[in-house]
C-alpha cells in the first residue's frame, strides 16, 4: 500500500504515540497490507488491540471489521481522532469491542 507524505507521517506519529504510552507495537510491512487489516497490533500489559489508521474519517460501509479478532479490541482512527486514541493509548482502558466511528 503506498501510502501520500501526510498519511505516512500520521501512520507514523500513532505508532510512535503508542510507544510512548508504553505498547509494544507490530506493524505491517506497508507493501504487504491489505486494506482489511489492522495498520498495527499493539500490546500492553496483556491487553491487545488492532489499530486501523485512516487518512479521513471513514464512511460507515468502508468500516474495517473492529471485531476481526476474538479478545482484541479494535480501533479505527483518522488524524481528528487523535484526542480518542491518546487517551486510549495513555490508560489502556478498552471497552470490549472498543470502536470509534468518527464522532469523537
């Protein structure tokens, strides 16, 4: 998947914001994803999320499939998000199935 400047670099700042609040992150190699799967996993302290990252909020029949994997939770998040996945990131507090759909 190639990806524009500004969508490499948000990909980029959410990984390095996951790190930074303590996840251990796995992502894709970017020539090898698909667009149904997670842009990267992250685990902390037992707790495992899947983390899609959009260029824009995403139109609800473009959702990726947040409950893709049984016990993670799944997130998809656009640069306006930020705020929502910061807090995700910094208290490791998920709600089962924990999605956000653009809202926030």
């Amino acid at each position: 998947m190639k990806l524009a400047l500004k969508d490499l670099r948000w990909h980029e700042d959410a990984a390095a914001m996951a790190r930074r609040a303590g996840w251990v992150v796995f992502a894709q190699t970017r020539e090898q994803q698909r667009p149904e799967d997670p842009t990267f996993m992250a685990s902390k302290g037992g707790t495992v999320i899947a983390v899609w990252l959009r260029s824009a909020a995403v139109r609800p029949s473009r959702m990726p499939p947040l409950n893709r994997f049984v016990g993670v939770a799944g997130y998809c998040w656009s640069p306006r998000d930020v705020a929502q996945a910061r807090m995700v990131l910094m208290t490791a507090a998920l709600p089962p199935g924990g999605v956000s759909d653009g809202s926030a």
